[in-house]
C-alpha cells in the first residue's frame, strides 16, 4: 500500500507543480515623487513607472486619488511580464501651499491587489 501512494505522489507531484497558477507581481521605481518646490502654473504631471516582475499579466484595474486636485492615469492594456507600464499623474499646480496626496492603484496582484503612492511638494506663489 505504501508502494502505491509513493508512485501516486511521484506521478502526480510535477503536475500539481506545474498546475500552480502564475501571476503577476509589481514593483514600482519609486512609491513617492517629491515635486520639491515648484511654481504656480507650472507642469503638474509626473509618472509613476513600474514592471510586471511576475509572469502573468498585470492588470491595473483601476487608480483614484485623494482629492480632486490630483488626476491619475493608469494603462488600459494589461503588462506583460518582463514589460515596464506608467501611471502618469497630474497635479493641480494653480493651488499654493504645501501638498501631500495619495493616489491609490487597483491591481490583479493577489498579495498586493491595492497599493498607496505619494506625491507631494511646495507650489510658491508668484
């Protein structure tokens, strides 16, 4: 009896192995980009890169910030693994003062489906 389940295991072990399913795994250069000290009126945007580091698709299912002075965009394609992807992200640099905002990304990524990143600076007055 022993000998029969040992070569159950033996036959069925690879295929559980390779049964396992795959997915995708981000990693972001950076999770905060500090806009420093800019001026009112100037360019807003920054981006946000990322790689697909896992080896399935990687799906950013959606993204959304903490107010409205923060616009982000996300990819509509899914990443393939090995690729690199962008999330472009407007700041509305017409609001003087010091800011700290958060945009939220949405993802497939079993273990990190939701992800925080940062952006903040000083817009000085004219």
């Amino acid at each position: 009896m022993k000998k029969v389940v040992i070569f159950i295991l033996l036959i069925f072990a690879p295929l559980g192995l390779s049964a396992q399913a795959k997915a995708p795994m981000i990693s972001f250069e950076t999770e905060t980009i500090d806009y420093g000290d800019i001026a009112k009126g100037s360019d807003g945007v920054r981006t946000f890169v990322f790689e697909n580091k896992g080896d399935a698709p990687l799906e950013i299912q959606g993204v959304g910030s903490s107010c409205g002075c923060t616009i982000p965009k996300k990819p509509e394609a899914p990443i393939a693994p090995g690729e690199k992807g962008e999330i472009t992200v407007r700041y509305d640099t017409n609001r003087v003062g010091v800011f700290r905002k958060t945009v939220t990304v949405n993802t497939n990524v079993v273990s990190t489906s939701i992800i925080a990143l940062k952006i903040k600076g000083n817009v000085l007055a004219n």
